[in-house]
C-alpha cells in the first residue's frame, strides 16, 4: 500500500495502520507520532512477490507506479548494499547525488560511488502493461531468474530474487529487533544517568 506523504504536515498513516500498531503487529513504545514521518517524496512500502517473464520484464507494483506520477521515470542500478537491484524516482536519484557531492572532485571515495552508482544507473519506462525490463546484466547480478521479491524503503525499493530475500528478511528482523531493543534500553537509562 502506498501513500504519499503529507506537504502540509498534516499526520498520515498508510491505511490500517492504527497507531503504535505496524503491519506485523504491535510495537509497544512506539508513539504515535513517533511513526509518522517528515519525508515529503513518494513513498514505496509493502513487499511484493512478482515473476519475471522470459524477456526479464516484471509488472511494477501500481503504488509504486503511482509513486513516481506524473512519470518521470524508474530508476535503477545494482545496489551496492546487497545482492539486488536497487531502484526508485527522481528523487532517490537526487539523494545519491547529493551524497556524491559531499566528497571533493577526484577523491577516490566519490569516484567509486560515481561508478556504481551513477555509472550503473538506467532510467527504465513503463509499458502499456506496467512492465518494465530489467536490463540482462543486472537479473545476472543479482541472481535474478525466475521469481522476484519487491521491497519498498520509503524513498526507494530493492528487488531481490525470492529465496535470497527470505534469507536476507530472518537477517533483518534479527538486526531490527536488536535495534529497537537497544534503543529501548538507553532511553530507559537515559533519565537515571542524566539525574546521576
């Protein structure tokens, strides 16, 4: 499900999604306004799994069409955090430009970044279906051939072959746990060491 973030700050939750509550149950401590966002650009959320066709094409998620309408494109590259493509609109692609920019002309760091990402990036169109096609080089990096898992990041989605994301999901929720837990733990130490 998808939902575009409020411009005005008005408050908005994706659908169904009451408060303290996310779409797995419930998350104890969390408030509600501690689940909302600031984040004014499309949204990408909820996972997907879709299957590839012979010519590598794969039916876009229509919130995820809808994500980045009026179109101004897909775009997408091997992701360098994982084994999986990485993709979103216009605006993950200014993010990374950004990020890029923060390094000086030349250095090293900002040459690699530049390579794998923008030197890896298409800007993939929609057909009449929906579909978009995956570029061959990029379904044999990241070990695509069959079925495909479709995750949404907010502000970008990933696309992972089915079985390796089911490996990757178990790592993630562990490392989430551990996360939110951790967090837990300092904000309930936190009072008792500012009044030690």
């Amino acid at each position: 499900m998808l939902t575009q973030s409020p411009r005005d700050g008005a408050e908005r939750r994706p659908e169904g999604l009451e408060a303290g509550q996310g779409a797995g149950g419930g998350l104890s401590g969390l408030s509600a306004d501690r689940l909302t966002s600031s984040w004014a650009g499309p949204l990408f959320i909820s996972t997907f799994e879709k299957q590839l066709d012979a010519k590598r094409r794969i039916v876009a998620p229509a919130e995820f069409r809808a994500a980045v309408a009026p179109f101004d494109g897909l775009f997408c590259f091997p992701s360098i955090e994982a084994v999986c493509i990485e993709g979103g609109g216009r605006a993950l692609f200014d993010a990374y430009a950004a990020v890029i920019d923060e390094f000086p002309f030349a250095d090293p760091m900002r040459t690699a970044l530049e390579t794998s990402i923008m030197g890896g990036m298409v800007q993939l169109s929609f057909d009449t279906a929906g579909r978009v096609t995956l570029p061959e080089s990029f379904c044999e990096q990241a070990g695509l051939t069959d079925w495909v898992t479709v995750v949404g990041l907010r502000d970008r989605f990933q696309i992972w072959s089915r079985d390796a994301f089911r490996e990757h999901l178990r790592a993630q929720r562990d490392l989430a746990q551990e996360a939110l837990l951790g967090r837990a733990r300092q904000r309930a130490t936190a009072p008792i060491a500012a009044n030690g």
